[in-house]
C-alpha cells in the first residue's frame, strides 16, 4: 500500500470514530443547515477536517467542551483570539459589569484615558484609535496611509494574512513576479495588480525594487508570515527593511494580529521594529471583537492634517461601534490583567518545553519534520527545514497528512488550529496539558509507522 492510500484507509477509520463518538454534534450539524449557509454562523466554522463541525458548550481556560459532553485541550484557542485562554475572570467580571451600565453610545467614557495609557504602556506608540477587528483596522490604516502620503500602491509580502482586506487577498507569480488575484476569493471585480505589489517575504532584493519605483504608501507586514504555517524573518531581514522603507518614503506598518504571541507588547516592541504604525486585533482585549492600532506623534500630525484638509463628509474610516463601552472595559481589563510579564513569562516556558517535546518525538521518530516556535505560538510543519518564504512552503506542502493530524489529535482531546498544524500556549495551559499534547502526538507518529510497515 503506497503512502496516498495508508494516509487514506487511515482518514476514513478516524472519521468513522468521530461519528461514532458525536452524534450530538453530528446532529446539531445537520438541523443548521436549515438557517446557515453550511450549518455554521460563519462558513471559516467548516474549515475543520472532521466529519461535521465540533459543537461547544462551554469554554474556561485552556479547555472545551462540545455537545455530546466531550472534554478537549485547546492548542487552538480561536485561532489566536483567546490567547490569553477562554474568558479570564477579571475579563468576564469587567464585561458583566459594564453590561449593566451601557453597552454602546458613540461617545467616550472615563477609562477611554487609563485605556490609551495603558497601550502606550504596553506596545510603546503614543496615539491610538479602535475598530472592531484586524479587518477593518488594516483598512482604516491603508486610508491614512493612502491620504498623508499621497501614494497609491501597497505593498505586502506573498503568503501575507492582514484579514479580509480586499487589496491585501493577492497572491505572486512565481515565475513573472506579477501580483495576481487569488482564486479563493469570492465576488472580486477591481484588479489589485494595479495597486498592490507582492513581494516573497525575506527577500530584501526585491523590496528595494519595489519600494525602489517611489509610489508605496505602506509596506504591510506581519513580522512572520504565519498564515502559510508559520515563516521567521532570517536574522537582519527586519533592519534591513526598516532602513529601506525610510529611505524610499514609504510607512511601515506591522500588523501583530498574530505576532502578539512573540512577548509582552509583541514581536515589535521585543526586536525592536519602530513601525509608524502597529495593529494588534483578536487577542488583545482577551477575544471580545476589538481591534487598535498605534502610531507615532509625527504620523499623528500628517493624520489630522489629512483630515482637516478634506471636505466634511464620512471618511471611510471608523465604524459606529469602535470603541463601544463594552469593548473599553474589555480592553482595559484585558491590557491590566492578561497583558502582563507573569503572563507571557508562562507561556514562553512552557512554549519552549513543548517545542523540546515534539523535536524529540519527531527525532525518535525519524521524519522529516520540523517546529518552528514564536513566544507562545508554534508550528508542526511536515518539511525538514524552517521555510523561507510562502513559495517554500507550498511546494512542500502535504494536505492530506496535515488533516490528519488534525483529526486524529482531535479525536483523542487535543484541538489543534484546523487551518495549518499551530499550536499556541496559554497562561492558563498547564504543564500537564503540554504532556497530553505530547503523549497523544507520540501515538500519532507511533500509528504513521505501524501504518508503514504493514
């Protein structure tokens, strides 16, 4: 039996014990269809490789449990937006108080002042606004961007993820180097070739090309690519491309949606980036919708002067719910309580031990598979190199080995993020989860080989 189809008898056994094991969820799926497009309130609900989407009832700390009473342990942890673990009590305490007192009124409220403290404190920029995602802040910032330089052109790098950004959904020729749709994308109609440049990522010869041309707003970056697994900056990468972006007049802005996870005030502040502008989403007010994004006081100057100089009318910039009262307490909660060194300092170490454990596992095992770690945030990649660029990964890529693992760990109480193999550490995980991880990723690669030698 080749590889293919050992990786296939073996997908099918672990489906038929997922039926098995959840008819209540099996059920919930199927009645769904009835009210959601693809049973789900959000169709991303359904980019799980199990037989139906896993319904839960309840979620603390590092774990949930789903509809047919099911206990998991969650690496996955929203796909970043309960990093900090599901509902801390000083987050839950602060939101349940608020929403006895007003939860929207589009104006401010007292703690709008410790809030834009404690975000200079935390990240180190000194002016901030608020929207409800990454999403939208990413293009209330492309805006700004736009407007103070007077440039039309974006540029990103290839494998980049900036949320549902229209001009950021492109995807690079190998081969021509030319900005292309990306076929995934639904309902596209305007040809961001004509105002997005994609760049691979790590490769400082062609950002100076295309900043080179004098007409980039703003290089948008995460400073990893972690949505093709995840892809590290080579060492002075970083340095080198901040200088580039000075020099050519264009802004750096680092969107830490998911970098966050690197240290305290994320991979920015920790390496030391200096970004014009910095937008940190989904984690940083502990999961409740909210989004901020930072900016320097010389920005800020070339922001108001953008604005004051405009007719009067709406901006395209902001939304009537950012920075609601509810997300205010949520956000001041969330950077007093969970933002904080002891925090992280939990995270990073147990990161770490569980980085050891799956390189050793991975070693007896003699695949040829590698880890790669940001702070609290890793990625099992099914290649024997760190990857360099999203091209890199997508010619290593095993899609069917990688649902595997997803199904197989999720069968047995260990959630991983359905998307690529990211695992992320919590303040609430514990050193025993960490070797629950580890136990049922031994028996998975034990199960790999007992599969090869039949």
């Amino acid at each position: 039996m080749n590889k293919s189809a050992r990786l296939t008898a073996l997908q099918a056994s672990e489906r038929e014990r997922f039926i098995a094991t959840h008819p209540t969820s099996m059920a919930l799926a199927r009645a769904a269809r009835a009210h959601y497009l693809f049973g789900v309130p959000l169709h991303w609900m359904r980019d799980w490789p199990s037989p139906a989407t896993l319904f839960v009832t309840h979620a603390q700390g590092a774990r949930i449990t789903c509809a047919d009473g099911l206990a998991y342990t969650d690496f996955c942890l929203g796909d970043t937006g309960a990093m900090f673990g599901h509902s801390p009590p000083a987050l839950a305490q602060a939101i349940a108080t608020q929403a006895a007192q007003g939860l929207t009124c589009m104006l401010p409220s007292p703690r709008a002042l410790p809030v834009g403290e404690a975000l200079q404190r935390v990240f180190g920029l000194p002016r901030w606004q608020m929207a409800l995602s990454a999403s939208d802040a990413n293009r209330f910032v492309l805006r700004w961007a736009r407007a103070v330089t007077r440039r039309p052109v974006l540029l990103v790098f290839d494998g980049c993820y900036h949320g549902a950004v229209d001009d950021t959904l492109v995807d690079r020729d190998p081969t021509s180097g030319k900005t292309l749709p990306r076929p995934s994308v639904l309902g596209q109609v305007h040809n961001h070739a004509d105002f997005t440049r994609v760049v691979p990522f790590n490769d400082l010869a062609a950002l100076r090309a295309a900043l080179a041309q004098g007409d980039v707003a703003c290089l948008l970056a995460e400073p990893a690519l972690t949505n093709f697994g995840l892809v590290p900056p080579q060492p002075g990468f970083w340095a080198a491309a901040r200088a580039l972006c000075r020099e050519h007049g264009a802004l750096f802005v680092c969107d830490e949606t998911h970098t966050v996870s690197t240290a305290l005030g994320g991979y920015a502040r920790a390496h030391g980036l200096a970004p014009d502008v910095l937008v940190v989403g989904k984690a940083v007010a502990g999961g409740l919708p909210c989004a901020v994004y930072g900016f320097t006081e010389e920005l800020a100057d070339r922001m108001a002067a953008a604005k004051e100089h405009a007719p009067d009318g709406h901006s395209g910039i902001g939304t009537t719910l950012s920075g609601n009262a509810l997300t205010m307490a949520a956000l001041e909660a969330a950077l007093q309580h969970l933002h904080t060194e002891a925090n992280y300092g939990h995270m990073l170490k147990l990161a770490e031990l569980l980085e050891q454990g799956l390189r050793e596992r991975i070693a007896r095992a003699g695949q040829p598979w590698t880890v790669t770690r940001l702070g609290a945030r890793m990625e099992l990649q099914f290649m024997d190199h760190t990857p360099l660029d999203a091209q890199d990964v997508r010619d290593h890529a095993q899609g069917e080995l990688e649902a595997l693992t997803h199904l197989y760990m999720l069968n047995r109480g260990v959630l991983l993020t359905p998307f690529h193999s990211m695992l992320l550490v919590s303040p609430a995980t514990s050193e025993a989860d960490a070797q629950r991880l580890l136990a049922v990723f031994g028996e998975w690669v034990d199960a790999l080989a007992r599969s090869a030698a039949e």
